[in-house]
C-alpha cells in the first residue's frame, strides 16, 4: 500500500470492476437507526405542539374556580398503526434543514413497521434490504487496481456522508424523552414480526451493540474479486467474516462509520436500553 492513490480522475474500476460491492446485498442499513430519533421527535414535537402554557394563576376570590387544564396536559393518543405515515412525514421533515430526511419520508410508506423490521435484521446480523432499499445510495460502487490488488476508492465511501450528516445532526436529549412517548406504536409494530416475549427495547440494544462491534479498518480497504465474478469480498479474514449488517457500516468507509458510532454511543445511553444479549456468530 505504499504506491500512492492515484488522482481522482484516474479512478474507476477495472475490467470487471462494476461488480457489486463486498457482499452488496442492499443499500447502507445502519442509518435506519436514526429513525427511531426521528418517529421519537415527532411525538415530542406533536405532544408539546398541542399542549397550552399553563400560566400561574392570580390570587383569585374564594368563590372563584380555577380553570380546568387537565386535557391540555394529557399527551394526544398516538395514531393507529396504519394510519401514521402521514403524520410523520408532516413533522419529521421539520426537524432538519438537510433534504435527505424530506426525501426519505416521502419515497416510502409504513414507515413504523419499516424501521421495526430493519432494526430487527440488523440484531440478527441481517441485511434488511427490502425495508431500506430507499435509502440507496447516489452513484457506482468504484475500484482501483494498483500492484495487481484492489482497493475501494474514497468516492464509494463518500456516497455515505450524506446520511451521516442527517443522522448526526438529530437531536440525542430530545430522542431520549420520546422514545419513551412512541414506545407503544413502535413495540405494537414489532409484535407482528417478534417472537413470543420479546421486547424491542431489546432488539435495539442488541442491534446498535452489533454495529458498536464491528471493527472500523485503517488505511486502504482491500477487496477480491469473488467466486462467480459477481461481487466483491473483502481481503481481509475479519472484514469478510462480520455479518451483513456490520459490512454495510465497513463500506461507509472510516470516517463515516466513527461517525455513526459515536452517535449510536450517546443513543444507547440517552435512550436507558436494557444490556444488549451476546450476539450470534455472523
């Protein structure tokens, strides 16, 4: 790796390299996780929305009745499952300047049992590419082929900082208080997919715990050409060894994917999840 990376302009794959990436099975998975900071804010945002300030009241004749604010403080119900997407796009689309989350919302629907799913996957290590293929990616996957050996380019790393941005710029405090508001709707959500007695509180911890776990490369990524000459797989032993999920947090490349990490940390600790359960082998 001591030959220099050759200029932007020389970049692009060799023959055969508009093969899919290392174990390509969908588009990046990781940042599904920031939409339980999104959903989170919207209960917040539509709770505190319709609530009306309470002034102190002034010292008032003994005959006099204070006035009845009781309805005012009683958060409004959650929406039904089915009928919530609307809902969401309306309000998370407020909640940051970057026009990703806006275009996220309105490409898809069910988005409640969308995230419920995707967090699941990744928990198990899976690649939820029918709940995130949305979230895809602008451009090609790209290669350079320097001393016979393959390396992914810094422009496939950099189609990831997009969604970086987005999911590093919701608010940590905020989620925290709200998921707490949301938990019905998301675990009813979770309940069709779930086995008997699970809980997604659960099933969160143990899928950030699982992104937290993969390892983030140094220096140049290496890949190989795979069997079938389909796809590529990762040089190294460990890379090619991680689940699917993890794979996809690798091909954010390094910067991206300290990002998420430490975002996914303040997450963890903000949200009070329970302990995430030994992960299974890949």
């Amino acid at each position: 790796m001591s030959d220099p990376m050759p200029p932007p302009s020389s970049f692009g794959p060799p023959p055969g390299a508009s093969r899919k990436p290392p174990s390509s099975r969908a588009p990046l998975i990781v940042v599904l996780l920031g939409v339980v900071v999104a959903l989170a804010i919207v209960g917040y945002s539509w709770w505190k929305g319709r609530q009306t300030p309470v002034a102190t009241p002034e010292p008032a004749p003994p005959v006099a009745t204070a006035p009845d604010a009781s309805i005012d403080d009683v958060p409004p119900p959650l929406p039904p499952l089915a009928e919530s997407d609307a809902r969401v796009r309306e309000l998370v689309g407020l909640l940051s300047p970057l026009p990703e989350l806006q275009k996220w919302l309105s490409s898809t629907e069910d988005l409640v049992r969308r995230f419920s799913s995707a967090v699941s996957n990744i928990a198990e290590g899976q690649s939820p590419r029918s709940s995130l293929s949305f979230m895809a990616p602008v451009g090609d996957f790209q290669v350079t082929r320097r001393e016979h050996r393959l390396f992914i380019v810094p422009e496939s790393f950099a189609r990831y900082d997009g969604v970086t941005r987005v999911f590093t710029s919701l608010d940590t405090s905020t989620s925290a208080i709200t998921y707490k508001a949301l938990r019905p709707l998301i675990q009813g959500s979770y309940l069709e997919i779930s086995r008997p007695g699970q809980r997604f509180d659960q099933t969160l911890s143990n899928a950030i715990q699982r992104m937290l776990d993969t390892p983030v490369p140094e220096g140049d990524v290496e890949v190989v050409d795979a069997p079938g000459g389909v796809n590529f797989n990762y040089a190294s032993e460990q890379l090619e060894g991680l689940s699917a999920a993890q794979k996809h947090l690798v091909r954010m490349g390094p910067t991206n994917a300290r990002a998420i990490q430490a975002k996914l940390r303040e997450l963890r600790d903000a949200l009070a999840l329970p302990p995430p359960e030994a992960s299974p082998s890949p």
